[in-house]
C-alpha cells in the first residue's frame, strides 16, 4: 500500500511517496511558478515517476502547503505546520523544535513526543529572513543561489545588514560594494541577519536542544552553520529536509489510508484536524 504527500509553496512544489513502512519510495521538486495546480499535479506525476507507480496505486493522497486547496485530485489537506512536525518527527524523533525557513516566511514550531503541535510562531508579513530576502541578495551580486552559503562561511567580518525590505536590501548591498567591501563579507551579514531573526522568532517559544531545520533554506551550508553558531548548538538537517512537509502530509495520508479513508468519499477535500 503507498500514500502520498504534496506540498504546495510560494516558491517550490515538492511530493512524497511512501509506503505502508513509512519509507519513501518517490520524491519530486518543481518549481510553483504562476500555476499552482499545474505544479501541484506535476510535482504529483514526477513523484510517482520516481516510485515506479501509477495513481491509481495510491490509497491516500493529502495536500499542505499554502496552495493545498488548488490540490484537486488531493483527498484531504493539512495545514503545513502539523505536516513539517510530523515529518521532522518522523526522520528525527526526539525533535522538539523545528525552525522551517521557505521562500516567503520563516516559523518556529514546537513540538510533542508524540508529534503534535505545541506551539508555534511564524513571520509572514514580509519576506525579511526568508528565501526571497537571499534570492534579493543573490540577484544585485549576481551570484547563483547554490554558491551563496560556502561564499558566505569564507568571510572574514560580517558586514552589518540593517534592512529587512528584500527591496531596499538590495541597495545596501550596492553601497557596501561601492565601499569595497568584498563579496564574501557582505554575505556574511547577510546570514547573520537572517540568523539573527530567525532565532529571536524561535526564542519566543523557547528553543529545546534537538531542533530540526527545514524548508528549502535548509539546503544552504551558510545558514545552517550561521544558525548553528547563533544557537550555540547543532541542528538536526537531513538530504531530504526540503521534503519534511510533504513528507508529514505523506504519513497522514497513510493513517487515513490504514483507517479505511478511500471509503469516505464524504471527506474528500475536507481538511483534516491534526
């Protein structure tokens, strides 16, 4: 029996398929672009692609993410807070903080033994801290995003980024290289700010000692050891970090799927209570 997760954001579409032991057989990334259900069904197609699969395999398919009610074929959804803590519990399973950073917020979510939710906050009324604010920097320095963390470890004296506008950032950035500040340096404030409001967010909860990252940011090596430096501890970061919420979406598909859900034709669409 396989279930399957899908997980709609500002910035990527990614899907997951696992099995009935809760291993994932199938993974895809795409990009969201203007088309949301078209990544939604996409990323979907890539993903069954990959498990060797039909759709007409899955038992149970659930969407997350901020575009889970463009996810038509989708047979239930689940806000992606419950979806990151149930795939980050999964993976790692004595979290019990996760810092999530994607393209448009960033949310510190804290977490149960037995995977729910506690408690959470999250920044969402501007992009400061977040993918697009190290895809701004990225643009004005010319710089492909992949290269953006091993630059950033490489400087020497971070150089105090005091904008959270992704707008206005951008000509910060401009005089401190009209200053002649190298490249490196001004990364290397780049992610200090971010970390630093990143684990302000998180501190309002209250940080447990087994935080697990996730999110797409989670795959830039500056970041993590930027975060880590500023936690004063290890993070916990797996290859598929990126996937964890539609991995969590996965694994509810999959409870549902057990309890007989393709039986209750009723629901569909419905959200699930996490």
């Amino acid at each position: 029996m396989i279930a399957a997760g899908v997980d709609v954001g500002s910035t990527t579409a990614k899907a997951v398929i696992i099995d009935d032991n809760r291993r994932i057989v199938g993974t895809s990334l795409l990009e969201t672009g203007a088309n949301v259900v078209r990544a939604a069904e996409s990323a979907f197609r890539e993903a069954l692609k990959a498990a060797g699969t039909e759709d007409t395999d899955v038992r149970f398919v659930v969407g997350t993410g901020y575009g889970r009610y463009k996810i038509h074929f989708g047979d239930a959804q689940v806000t992606e807070i419950s979806c990151h803590a149930r795939g980050a519990k999964h993976l790692f399973p004595k979290t019990r903080t996760i810092i999530d950073i994607g393209g448009q917020d960033t949310k510190a979510i804290l977490v149960g033994e037995n995977g729910d939710v506690v408690d959470f906050c999250m920044n969402d009324k501007c992009a400061a801290g977040t993918g697009r604010f190290l895809q701004s920097a990225a643009a004005v320095l010319d710089i492909p995003m992949g290269e953006l963390g091993p630059l950033s470890l490489r400087g020497q004296e971070g150089v105090q980024v005091t904008n959270v506008c992704t707008v206005f950032v951008e000509s910060e950035i401009m005089s401190h290289l009209a200053a002649g500040r190298k490249i490196e340096d001004i990364l290397r404030g780049v992610h200090l700010s971010i970390a630093s409001r990143t684990i302000a967010l998180a501190r309002r909860l209250g940080t447990d000692p087994e935080v697990t990252f996730t999110g797409g940011v989670s795959k830039n090596v500056g970041m993590v050891r930027t975060i880590e430096e500023k936690l004063g501890s290890k993070m916990n970061v797996h290859q598929q970090s990126q996937h964890i919420g539609a991995l969590g979406a996965a694994i509810y598909a999959m409870e549902r799927a057990e309890a007989g859900g393709r039986e209750k034709k009723a629901e569909k669409g419905q959200e699930v209570a996490a």
